[in-house]
C-alpha cells in the first residue's frame, strides 16, 4: 500500500460529506425559490433546474459512452470512465434484484434523502430525484430511468427500472414548458 491510499472508510466519508452538502445545497436553493416566487412557481424552477441539471449528466454521459466506442444504450450507461456516481459513499449499499419478472436497481441508505428527513424536508428534496429520468433521457431519449420506488416517499429504499419512453414522454420532456415529472414512474 502506498502512502497515497486512503482507507475505504474514510474515502466513504468524504463522499457521504460532500453528499450531504449537496443534499443541504439542493434545499436551500429551493427553499428560497419557494419563497421568493410562492410554491407553484418555486417548484416549477426547481424541477426545470433539475431537469438542465441532469440533462448536463446525460449529454455527458452519452459522449463519454459514445468515445469509448460504444452505443448509447441502457446497458452502457455508465460503462468504463462514463460513470456519473460514485461507488462508495452516497448510499449504504447498492444491489440488483429481480422485481415484477424484471431486473431493478435498489439503493438503501442514500445520504441526500437522510439529509432532506432530518430538516422535514422530503418534499422539496424529492423533487431532486428528478435528476434520474432526466440524466437518463438527454443519454438516449428512447430509455428512462424511473422511480418505482423512493425513500423521500417513505420507502424504506429507492427502486429504480429501465422502460421505453413513449412518444408523449419523449415531447414533453423535450419541451421547454410542459410538466415532465409524471414520467418519473415505473
């Protein structure tokens, strides 16, 4: 071992850390847009943030994906060095499991929604989620990752599944002013 490394542990802590800051960054700007611009409007620019917020990953993602020689597909997402989280830190574990005859995706433990319950705020928080179909969307639009499950809504974990987006998904998530949200669902 050299004298670079970092035990695993404390690696861990540093990205739960930096995960609890951008959970705390997360609603103190969306509280003050509450505030300042009343609760509809608040909402409606936190979720269009979060929706250019994921949309970023995404595009990324895909460019990472697609100059490693691959195709933009679900099961490339985050292939090699196209990762978009890290490994460690942001949640307490991670596994694949079968659910409803598909493979689903379930994380215990996430920080950020640790985070949102300690100051009773899961609403707003929740509203972070969001990032997931968008990150996943501006990837390949044809694809969305979606919540079936989500601990800022009570859950006792988030689930996360893989579907086909519709042509109406597909428009609204495009347009700069229809509601998108809805298509956060399994």
């Amino acid at each position: 071992m050299g004298t670079d490394a970092v035990p695993l542990r404390e690696a861990k802590w540093d990205v739960e850390l930096v995960g609890r800051r951008l959970a705390l960054l997360h609603l103190a700007y969306a509280k003050t847009l509450v505030k300042e611009f009343g609760e509809e409007r608040g909402k409606e620019l936190i979720t269009k943030a979060i929706k250019n917020y994921g949309t970023n990953i995404g595009k990324k993602v895909r460019e990472q994906v697609i100059n490693q020689g691959f195709e933009p597909i679900p099961e490339n997402y985050g292939v090699g060095q196209s990762r978009d989280l890290p490994n460690y830190g942001l949640h307490e574990r991670v596994e694949e499991v079968e659910a409803e005859g598909k493979t689903q995706l379930r994380a215990y433990g996430c920080v950020l929604a640790k985070v949102w319950k300690e100051y009773g705020e899961n609403e707003l928080g929740r509203l972070y989620c969001s990032v997931d179909p968008a990150k996943y969307m501006a990837y390949n639009p044809d694809f969305k990752l979606a919540h079936s499950k989500a601990i800022p809504d009570g859950d006792d974990y988030c689930e996360f599944c893989v579907h086909r987006t519709t042509a109406k998904e597909r428009k609204d998530f495009a347009s700069a002013t229809a509601d998108w949200l809805y298509i956060d669902h399994c």
